[in-house]
C-alpha cells in the first residue's frame, strides 16, 4: 500500500536528518540526505514497477502464442487465457487471472481486458485489447491475428537489440567523455594535492 511507503520514506528522512547531523553538525547537508533518503521507498517501487513491466513485455509473447494454440486446439478466447494464466508464472499468469476472476464476478469481456490495458501500460497489451475488441464485434480470425501479433512484437525486440548493440559504442564514449575531467581531478589530488588545493584556497583559483 502506497501508505507504507510514506511511513517508510518519512522514517527514513528523520534517520538520515539526524544521523547526518549529528556528525556534520551542518544543517543544509542534513536537509539534503533527508531528502535523498526520503526517496528511497519511493526509487524502490519505481524500480520493481519497472522490472514488473520489462519482465511482462518478455513473457507477453509467449503466453500470445500459447493462447492462439490454444484456439486452434478448440479453446475459446477465454479458456485460451485462463490455460495461459495456469501455465505462465507472475506477472501475466496473476493478470491473466484477474482477467478471469473479472468474468466469473460478471465483468463483460470486454471490460475485463480494457482493465488489463489500465492496468499494463504496455502499447502491445494495448495491440491486443483493441484487436480482441474489434474482432469480436466485426469477426475475423482472431487466432491469425494473436499469431502476428506475437511475431510483430519479437521482431521489435530483435529490431531492438541490433539498435542497443550498434549505439553501445558510442554511449560508451560518451560516459568515458563523461567521466575524464572528474577522474584527472580525482588523480591530480592524490599526485599533487597541493597543486588542486590552488583551486579553493587562492583567490585566482577559485
């Protein structure tokens, strides 16, 4: 629940506003690892939303082309995605069974898959709601469409890993870039300490 991380981030700002002053006995630096400090329930739950969605995205897929065997098999939609919630592990096997849990308490299909479209912000979780949506009101072969749905989204992966490849070189000169001037300063102050001292203790340095 969001109110835990409050408590959480307000404890660990106290935490940090004391102990930080305490030692530095400097209350602008204490403020600012209160802060920090403050936000870190927060950088936590950014990443494990973050990590949830990546690892959603890996397996939707998958579970894309099991529904669709599904169907050939004699499964309606429903069933697919039931089967694909028993077989799959967290996160679409427990979103494909809310799905189902949804249906079962009286929520229209439909319905039921515009929430998982809230719930994802995925643009292919969306893909899929507005095919499934269409085709059930205008027809078609949802299985052919679930199929190339599924293989559009592994091209863009593969599309995807060329691009990160072909652009590591340069990000990497770019952080190297980066860093340089921090690293000579960082060498320079142990080699000749006296020599960056110049920097704060003359007036022409600073």
């Amino acid at each position: 629940p969001l109110g835990v991380f409050v408590l959480l981030s307000v404890v660990s700002s106290l935490v940090a506003l004391l102990g930080v002053y305490l030692r530095s006995q400097s209350y602008g630096i204490s403020i600012i690892a209160a802060a920090l400090a403050g936000g870190i329930p927060f950088y936590y739950l950014l990443w494990k939303r973050k990590t949830r969605f990546e690892k959603f995205q890996r397996q939707f897929p998958d579970a894309l082309d099991f529904i669709a065997r599904a169907m050939k098999a004699g499964y309606a939609i429903t069933n697919g995605i039931k089967a694909a919630a028993d077989e799959f592990e967290d996160p679409i096997g427990t979103e494909f069974e809310k799905i189902i849990d949804e249906v079962n308490f009286g929520v229209s299909f439909s319905d039921a898959m515009k929430n998982l479209a809230n719930r994802i912000d995925n643009p292919d979780v969306k893909f899929f709601v507005v095919s499934l949506i269409i085709q059930r009101e205008a027809g078609g072969n949802l299985t052919e469409i679930i199929e190339k749905l599924a293989y559009i989204i592994r091209e863009r992966f593969k599309l995807q890993g060329r691009i990160r490849v072909l652009a590591s070189e340069g990000k990497f000169s770019c952080l190297i870039l980066i860093a340089l001037p921090f690293l000579v300063f960082a060498a320079l102050g142990v080699m000749n300490p006296e020599y960056i001292n110049t920097l704060f203790t003359e007036p022409a340095g600073r």
